[in-house]
C-alpha cells in the first residue's frame, strides 16, 4: 500500500467564529463618540469596575449606552452587522440580534484589561474608536482547554495552520469592530502607547447582543 492508495480527508467542526467589520469613513462618527465618551467620563468619574483594572486609570463606563441618543449610529452599525450575522449562520428570521447592554472603556497607558468573558449573552463585540500604536491587542484564548494540556509539536520556523493556534490576537484599528461568541475569553494588553496626552488612550465601545423575538 502506498500514501495515494488510502482516500486521506481532514474534515473540521466546532470552529470558533469571530466576524471581522469595518466601517465606512469612520473619522467624523469616531470624533462624535469621542467627546461624548470623555462627557460621560465627566458625569461619571468613579465608572464601574469589571475587566478594567481601575487603579491603573482604566475606566469602564455603565452598561446602558446604547440608550442615548449619541451612540444611535453606532448602534445601528451594530444592528447591520446583527442582520449580516443572522443572514451568514441561517439564524431564525423571526429573530434579531439585539443589543442588551452597550459601554465604553478608556484604556490610558499603563492600563489593561483581564481575562474574561461575558456571560448571559450570544455575542459581544468591541468597536474601535481610537487605538494609537501599541495601545493593547486584545488576545482570544482557546476555548477548548483540552487542547492546551498536550501541545503536539510543529516544525520549527513555519507558521502553524490556523487549526493549530491556541490564541489568536488582533491589533486594535479605529473604525473596525470584531463580534466574537461571548464564551469566548479574552484580553487586552497593557497600553503602552508613547503618544501625547489624551492622543495615548485607547478607547472602545464594547456590547452583548442576544436573538429576540421580532
Ligand atoms: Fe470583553
């Protein structure tokens, strides 16, 4: 018998999705979410605390943004993306993917966020609003944890199939938005950004989303 006798099939289930999207000239709505970000930091000092790490300046705004009237575009970019989600995995059209709760993070330099995820959801996601050089990548685990007890070994020098990751992380990009599942952990790195003043904060919109009945 010889390697071309035997019918050789790799076939691959349970894959860990992560949607990928960017928006159109985001450069106007970002600067918007900016200064309205940064108003809510006034009213709001003290923030609440949860994978930011507050006494390192990482500040987490409450959880009801997308109840104001100046998140309303980018909560409709949410929306789009919740259709083009339903549409991709054949979700029940008798459902959409509605935002539950919806809050911005300032990331200073020197802050970070730890491991977590996001219970009682379907997905959650993070938009991009400003994220200078080295501000943090946020890094997704591997969720099946019985594939971290016994690495195989792999040829030196040779980038992995992506099969084989156990993590995988993105560089933060204003104007882009990563859906991830919300079982998904993940974290952000320090910022470690050398920019001017308020220029070196990483800041975000992050959100749940979950079907509800139309
Ligand atoms: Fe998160």
């Amino acid at each position: 018998m010889s390697p071309e006798d035997l019918k050789f099939v790799r076939r691959t289930y349970f894959p860990t999705m992560i949607f990928q999207i960017d928006l159109p000239d985001p450069q106007e709505m970002n600067a918007r979410l900016i200064s309205n970000i940064y108003a809510e930091r006034e009213r709001d000092r003290k923030g609440i605390s949860r994978s930011n790490l507050p006494q390192l300046g990482g500040w987490h705004s409450h959880n009801n943004l997308h109840k104001s009237k100046d998140f309303a575009e980018l909560v409709t970019a949410v929306k789009i993306a919740g259709e083009k989600i339903t549409e991709d995995l054949g979700y029940s059209t008798d459902h959409r993917l509605s935002i539950g709760t919806m809050w911005s993070i300032i990331n200073p330099p020197g802050s970070a966020n730890r491991a977590h995820v996001h219970p009682s959801c379907l997905w959650s996601g993070v938009y991009y609003i400003q994220a200078p050089e080295k501000s943090g990548d946020i890094e997704f685990i591997e969720p099946r944890t019985v594939h971290l007890m016994n690495q195989a070994k792999f040829q030196p020098n040779k980038k992995r199939s992506k099969e084989n990751w156990t993590k995988v992380r993105f560089t933060p990009r204003a104007g882009r938005m990563l859906i991830f599942p919300s079982w998904l952990y993940h974290a952000v790195d320090p910022n470690m950004s050398t920019a001017e003043g308020d220029d070196a904060n990483r800041i975000i919109v992050s959100f749940n989303i979950n079907q509800t009945k139309k």
